[in-house]
C-alpha cells in the first residue's frame, strides 16, 4: 500500500502542490467530522497542502483497491501522489504535521 500513488483522475479533485490529505468518510461517523476539522486546519496551515474528503460509501471501488476497511481512514500522499502514510481514527494534528514532513 504505501508507494501506490493517486491521481487527481481517482481522487476527483487535483493534488495539493506538495502534499494531500485523504481521509475516507461516512454519514454517520462522529471522528469523521474531528478528523475533517483536524485535516482542514492544517492544509490552512502548510501552504501547498489540500485536504481531499471522500464519501467511502459512494467510492466503493475505491476503497476496495486501498483497502480501507474503517472511517476515517486518512492517506498522506506527496505531491507526486505517493502514498506515505496510513492511518485509522481520528488523527491528532502533531501527528498529521510530523506525517506531512515525510511527504514534502
């Protein structure tokens, strides 16, 4: 899993310029909603950073090709799309900040 890259094409929006946040959905996922506030503070924050939310229930091929099995699953991708990083559950920010350092 990690060294698989995405493109803007799969993603359904463009790559930040150095860094993207993935991070898997659901409706009704209560840290879904602590992760997307956590995962936009910080692409505010790093500049050339984006934050991608995509609805795992409406992205099934998707999230059967990644292997995402729980939400919020979060992927760190850099800015070729490579994915560096892989986390489940709601992140901390520190640790969503020393993920992007791997990735820029």
């Amino acid at each position: 899993m990690p060294g698989r890259r995405l493109d803007a094409a799969e993603l359904g929006v463009d790559l930040g310029a150095r860094a993207t946040l993935v991070q898997f959905s659901t409706a009704f996922c209560a840290p879904c909603r602590a992760t997307r506030r956590v995962l936009g503070e910080v692409a505010r924050m790093v500049p050339g950073v984006a934050h991608v939310e995509i609805d795992a229930e409406a992205r099934l091929e998707l999230v059967r090709a990644l292997g995402v099995l729980k939400t919020p699953t979060v992927l760190v991708l850099d800015a070729d799309g490579r994915v560096v990083r892989r986390a489940v559950g709601q992140p901390r920010k520190a640790d969503v900040i020393a993920a992007l350092g791997e990735a820029v």
